[in-house]
C-alpha cells in the first residue's frame, strides 16, 4: 500500500488499532526512568519558562550522585535567564561525572538565529542530541524514531545519542517505534518522578538507570501517538519526553 497515499494511511489505522487494542501489555522498564517537570514543579518559580536553571543545575548534579548511568534532559538553553542560574548550569554540565545529553534544535520555526547562537554558545557540541520527533504527514502521529544528522549540524537523535552514551550503538534509521503498553491503568510503561522531589527518593531508584528529564504539563509538548486510537490520556496524546523514552527503550 506504501504507493498509494490513501491506502497506506488506512494501513496505518489498521496498524494502530491492532497494536493499542490488541499487543499484549509488558513490563514496566526497568532500564530507563523519567524525572517529570510538572505544574507543581513549575509552580515553585516566578516564571514557567525558561525551566529555571538553578533548579536544573541542582537536578542534575542529584542525579549524578544517586548514580544515573545516563543523564538526558529534553529542554532547549536557547536564551539566556539570570546570569548567575546560567552559569550554575554551565558549571554542573562540566562537571557532571555521568554522560549528559541536551535537546538541541536547529529548526528556523523552532529557534530563529540569536536563539540558535545562543544554543549552540551554551550546550557543547559532544551534549547536543536533535528534538525533532517524526511524524506521519497524514495525521500528524508521531511513528518513527527520527535518527538525526539529517543536514549539516544535526547531531545524532535524542534517542541514537542516549543509547549510544549507554553503549548500544546502531546505524541511524526511521524504524517505527516499538510501543510499550501498559499493564494497568495504575501501573505506566516507565517509572515517573516529579523532578522537584529527586533528592528525597531513594538512590536504588536512579542508580545505572537512564534518566529522562522533560516537561510533563497540562497543555504544552502533547503529541499524537498509534494509541489515540484507543486512548485519550496522555498515551494518546502523550508528552515528547514520553514518546522519547519510548524510543530510548527500544
């Protein structure tokens, strides 16, 4: 059906419908976690956005003590907040112990030239891995992991970056992304922490794992999935740092 635009995008439903209604559920992973900025992390700070950078610095350093194997972190440094915030997370970014990785765009409708500059000032060429995330034309769902290096200075995708600093290496393809339903409504496809509350969850919960750290938010980074089809929770529509995990998993 791939010749044929409409047939194929009806192969894609089909797809969809077979995979959310019918793929046997798997475990949670036990690999790779996800440190959630949320409404009430934000709700912390005098402004939603930027993610304030002192917190980020403190983050990160928390979770290099507590033992990440990899730390990854999809926000964008492409604009400069409170000088003094913005050299703590440079200093934390260089001394951080455990591999880091910053989403990195070079997009024009995601970032115009000064925030690029500044982008690409602030995050070291070895920490940068691309946001894009790659949809389906037809109904904006989000199927394959983008692999990056798709023009001059693209770095590697988010998620061929992450599992390459975990040691799993591959030539960079578009495979569909292998989701991972989960077991109960109670029981989601990877362990979630609100970011705020790092320092006080034990160690054992972070240690040697991969630890993503991205917006989970009411309105804001929602993106279709095969399993709106199904569902109209966040696995429907569901957060980018969520559909990168996904990815990084697999």
């Amino acid at each position: 059906t791939r010749y044929l635009s409409f047939l194929n995008h009806l192969e894609n439903v089909a797809l969809d419908i077979r995979m959310a209604a019918f793929q046997p559920p798997v475990p949670q992973s036990k690999d790779v976690v996800i440190a959630a900025i949320t409404e009430d992390t934000v709700a912390q700070f005098p402004y939603r956005s930027p993610v304030d950078r002192a917190f980020l610095a403190e983050l990160i350093q928390t979770l290099d003590r507590k033992g990440a194997k990899v730390i990854a972190v999809d926000v964008l440094i492409d604009q400069g907040t409170e000088p003094t915030k913005d050299e703590q997370l440079r200093a934390a970014m260089l001394s951080t112990r455990a591999p880091l990785v910053f989403s990195y765009s070079s997009t024009p409708s995601i970032v115009n030239q000064a925030q690029l500059s500044f982008l690409n000032g602030f995050v070291p060429e070895s920490m940068r891995a691309a946001a894009n995330l790659a949809t389906d034309p037809f109904d904006g769902a989000v199927r394959w992991i983008f692999p990056g290096q798709t023009r001059a200075g693209m770095p590697l995708g988010f998620a061929y970056k992450v599992a390459s600093l975990y040691g799993v290496t591959r030539s960079p393809g578009w495979p569909e992304i292998a989701w991972r339903p989960q077991r109960d409504a109670q029981t989601s496809a990877f362990a979630q922490y609100p970011a705020h509350a790092i320092g006080l969850l034990p160690d054992d919960w972070f240690k040697d794992k991969v630890v993503l750290v991205g917006a989970v938010l009411s309105i804001t980074d929602r993106h279709r999935t095969p399993l709106r089809v199904v569902y109209d929770d966040e696995r429907g529509l569901m957060p980018g740092i969520l559909i990168q995990a996904h990815a990084v998993q697999q």
